[in-house]
C-alpha cells in the first residue's frame, strides 16, 4: 500500500516457502511470499483453514524454520551472540537475518525480540498468575524487583486485581487466564507481539476485553502480528492481510481502529461502520 513507504519496516521477507514431508507426500504450505511488516502497526493475517496462517505466523516469529527464502528483522537492541549488519533496504534499525540462526540463536532472539500469545493460554498451573509472568521476565531480567513492579502494574492493567495474584490459574476464569497469559507475552517489551486466535477459546465478553487490551497496547506503539478468523478481531488491525493456499492473494489498509460501530455512544459511530463494511467486503471479494 502507498502508505507503507513512510513507515519503518521491522521484519521483512523474502521468497518465503514452507514445505510439510509426509513419508512420499509434500506439502507445500507457503510459497514464495513477499511481506514487509511495519513498526507499530497491528497487523491481521486472515485466511481459510488451511491456507497457510499459523505457519506463517511461526515462521515470522522464529518459532519455525521456513523451506526456503529469508526472514529479516531490523532491531535497534543488541541479541545475545548474534552478529548483526547495519540496514541498508529501509528497516528500522540493524538488520539480523534469523533464517540463518541455529536453535540457541532463535532461542535468543525469541527471548529477547519477540511475545507471543496463543489460543490456550500454556500457563504453568503450579504457579500463581504473578509467577506466570515473572518467571518470563526473568529469562531476560535479573532485577526481580523492578521486575516484580512492572508485572504487577501490568496484571492492574489488565484489571487482574492483587487479589488474583497469588491464585493458580485453575482458579482463575478463562478471561483472566488470557489477559495473565497476554502480560506474559508484553512483560519483556518485545518489539513484535505475535497473537495466534488469541480469542479463539474465549465468551464473547472476554473476547472484547482481550482485544481491547491489544488495541491499547497498539495505540502505544506495540507492533502485533495477529492470526484470526473472525472480523470481530481483525476489525483491530489497521492492516489485514490474506492467505489463501500459502500466497498472500491481497492486502486492505483499514487505518487505525475508532471503536465498535455497534456502539451508539461512540463518536465515530458512522466511520467506524464504513470502516466495518470496508473489511467484509474486502474479504466477501476473495471467498472469504
């Protein structure tokens, strides 16, 4: 898209193709993409099932190696053991090509770069919900209790109130175990925030919640890839991209979000609606 030019890239690919052996059968789940993603946008990834999204979604983030082709994130912020090169194609700031990194290094680069939330929230059910959190922010922070102010300000955020801290996530609601598991993912400041079907399991009411508290740590500047099924949630994106049999097929740049264009106490209520019509007949257009 035209505005895409002047923003920062921060992760970029190139030739992207993922293959699946199976005995004598491959499958080609990705082939040859093409994707720059941009700082402080949150970016949507929609797609039939099948189509390619999650994998798409692990190989950008490290959690998978891809086939082919190169993945290139551009990072002001030194990782552990990894040689890095100065941008000189429009990144963000230096550039380090993770395709190229052994497991240690992802590893790493994973810890120190990137948050990810899941549809199952993966909490420890031995630790309470502050330990949840904690236990990630001390893989990159030594300074427990600096640590512990952050993580405790941020379960308040979430409205994770200091009653809850100590219960283990059993005794939790399945809301509250997301928005626990969405602090984990924010606790170390990653550059990218990667969300897959963070909703998926959740009511309608705590799929709001969760996806207000995305929409706010956007609007702080946090860039997020997400991976979702529903226009519900990819109404939060200003950008939504479209997988279909592993191509990316077409793009729609929504602009920032202003709020549900279902509620009347909403200012740009009428915006807000063309905004909504502007998504879904973007995807009735593709099969969606």
């Amino acid at each position: 898209m035209n505005g895409n030019k002047e923003k920062e890239v921060i992760l970029k690919v190139k030739d992207l193709s993922k293959t699946f052996s199976n005995e004598s059968v491959q499958q080609h789940v990705l082939k040859n993409l093409e994707l720059s993603i941009y700082k402080g946008d949150f970016t949507v990834i929609m797609g039939n099932s099948g189509s390619g999204k999650s994998t798409l979604l692990y190989a950008l983030s490290g959690m998978d190696r891809p086939s082919l082709g190169t993945i290139t994130y551009y990072t002001k912020d030194e990782t552990s053991g990894n040689k890095k090169k100065k941008a000189a194609d429009g990144g963000a700031g230096a550039s380090v090509e993770i395709s190229k990194y052994t497991n240690d290094q992802l590893a790493l680069f994973r810890r120190d770069h990137c948050g990810f939330v899941f549809q199952q929230n993966y909490l420890n059910d031995s630790m309470s919900a502050l330990d949840n959190v904690m236990v990630s922010g001390l893989l990159r922070s030594k300074d427990r209790r600096a640590l512990a102010q952050n993580a405790k300000e941020l379960l308040e955020r979430v409205e994770i109130r200091e009653q809850d801290w100590n219960k283990f996530p059993t005794q939790l609601s399945g809301g509250q175990q997301q928005r626990v598991a969405v602090v984990r993912g924010v606790i170390n400041s990653p550059e990218v925030l990667f969300a897959d079907e963070p909703t998926g399991a959740l009511n309608s009411q705590n799929t709001i919640n969760v996806l207000d508290i995305l929409s706010d740590l956007n609007n702080e500047g946090q860039s997020i890839v997400m991976v979702t099924h529903t226009i519900k949630a990819a109404e939060r994106a200003n950008r939504v991209i479209y997988l279909a049999d592993g191509v990316i097929t077409d793009e729609v740049d929504l602009g920032p979000y202003i709020g549900d264009y279902k509620d009347d106490a909403n200012p740009r209520k009428e915006e807000a609606l063309e905004r909504h019509k502007k998504l879904k007949e973007f995807l009735s257009n593709l099969g969606w």
